[in-house]
C-alpha cells in the first residue's frame, strides 16, 4: 500500500477517534446533567481513552514519516459519522437512549479499526492498530453492557 494511502487511512482513524473522544464527552454531559454522574463518570473516562488513542496514533504516524491535519475541524467537517444519532437521544433524559446511541458511535468506532487492518499496512503499524482496536472494542463491548443495564 502506497504511503500516502496509509497516510489517508490513519487519518481517517485519527478522526473517527476525535469523534469518540467528543461524543463520550457530549454523552457524559448529558448524563451528569440528568442526575447520572456515574454514567456520566464511564463516558468520560471513555472520551480520555480516546484522546489518548488520538494522541498515541499521531505520534505512531510521525513516527513512520506521515503528517495529517489533527484539527477538530477536519476536510470532512464537523459531523459526527458514528455519533449523530447523539443529537436525538439528548433530547431526553433516558439513559438507556444515550447509551445506545454511544454504542452505535462505538459500532463505527470497531468498524473503522476492522477497514484499517483490513489493509496490506506495514506490519509494525498493523500491530500497533491492533492494539488499539482491542481497546476501542473492550470499550465498546462496556458501553453495551451499560446500555443493556438501563434498559427500562
């Protein structure tokens, strides 16, 4: 795979993650708003896994020689792929609905790891996303556990 493929993928990774990172953070707001403050506590832990992730991957791509833009503001915009159906389940107060709708983000989240090691990357990077798909899923597989346990 072409350098700047890889560079195109990471990138993308790296965007997919500031996703998570915003709405675990938007999600834990929520929750602590609505009285859930040890809800509100995972999600947040979960928005620093992601920013940690965020800031591991930036560095690994240095590392290899590939420079992306970091901004919030991506080329792809403000949207949150994974995570818009956030924007409706805030609209209550039901835990359960802003948990299904971090666990749809975290579908996206698995799914975005799975394209990238999917791809012929150099073996190096590809145990380095592997090991960060094992915590993107473990975290996904919390969030539905959450979720199931608020179910009404």
């Amino acid at each position: 795979m072409e350098t700047s493929d890889t560079t195109r993928l990471l990138e993308d990774l790296h965007q997919t993650l500031e996703d998570g990172r915003q709405g675990f953070e938007t999600a834990a707001d929520k929750l602590n708003e609505d009285g859930h403050a040890d809800l509100a506590s995972q999600m947040r832990e979960f928005s620093q896994q992601r920013s940690r992730l965020s800031s591991e991957l930036v560095t690994e791509a240095g590392n290899l020689g590939m420079n992306f833009d970091t901004g919030n503001g991506s080329a792809k915009g403000s949207l949150h792929r994974g995570w818009m159906s956030m924007k409706d389940a805030l609209t209550g107060s039901d835990p359960h609905a802003i948990l299904a709708a971090a666990e749809r983000g975290e579908d996206h989240a698995v799914a975005k790891y799975k394209e990238v090691l999917d791809e012929d990357i150099p073996a190096g990077l590809k145990a380095f996303v592997t090991k960060q798909a094992t915590e993107v899923k473990a975290a996904h597989d919390k969030v539905r556990e959450l979720r199931d346990a608020n179910a009404s």
